[in-house]
C-alpha cells in the first residue's frame, strides 16, 4: 500500500511539473481572448486573435477552423477583404473543412461558397502523364 501511494505521489509530482505542449496552449490562450472578443463586440481584434491562434496552431484542421473563426468577426466587423483573406486561409489550410450551414447567415455562405468556388478554379488541373513512347511502340507491336 505504501509502495502504492508513493508511486502515485511520484506520477503526479511528474504531471504536475510537465510543462504543457507550448503550442497548444498559446492556441487556447489566443482562442479563448478571440471568443472574449467576438462576445463583446469588438470584431476587428477578435479576427486578429482568431487569426493569431491559427498561426500557433500545429495540426491543419484546427488552423482551418480558427481561421474560418476569424472569417466570421472579420465579416461581422464589415471588413469584406479581410473575411475573404481568412477563408482563403482557412481553405488552403484545410480543404476539406466542414461548413455547417445552420450555424451562418446566409450572406456569409455566399461569401464562403464565393471564395470557395474561386480557389477551385484557381487550383492547377493535374496534367495527364507523359506517354512512354518507347513502351507504347513495345505494346503495339
């Protein structure tokens, strides 16, 4: 029992004095200022912050998402380019990120799909292989 407890002593000593990931926490730090933000009002700093955190965050999908964030103070604080530039962000950083329509207005899925529809054309088509001809003539003959 003894043993026990000093072992559990000991691992949490551990945990308690491990550092937290840096870059993880700066992200929450910044997302928790930008929500701050957005609730008051004040959207051309909750679009920094928003935008801040996605430049600490490390996984893709999670940068999509701050950026989209920031998307939507930037829109909210009537700032046409600087929503544009945060979807577009948002889109190179995951191109797959989700929309839930429910969740906006329907002005800013306009500009969502808008932007959205613009870096798809925008995006290099996959040109054809090369043909071997050598391995062509060999097949034909």
């Amino acid at each position: 029992m003894k043993r026990w407890l000093a072992s559990a002593l000991l691992l949490g000593t551990v945990l308690a004095a491990a550092p937290p990931a840096a870059g993880q926490t700066a992200t929450e730090s910044l997302e928790r200022e930008a929500r701050a933000a957005f609730k008051a009002g004040r959207f051309p700093e909750a679009g920094i912050k928003f935008q801040e955190a996605a430049s600490a965050a490390a996984e893709p999908r999670r940068r999509g998402k701050l950026e989209l964030q920031a998307a939507l103070a930037q829109f909210n604080g009537r700032n046409g380019r600087g929503t544009r530039d945060a979807l577009r962000r948002a889109f190179t950083a995951d191109p797959q990120l989700e929309i839930v329509p429910e969740f906006y207005s329907p002005d800013f899925l306009k500009v969502v799909e808008e932007v959205r529809s613009s870096l798809r054309a925008a995006a290099p088509a996959i040109p054809a292989p090369v043909p071997d001809l050598a391995e062509l003539k060999r097949v034909s003959q």
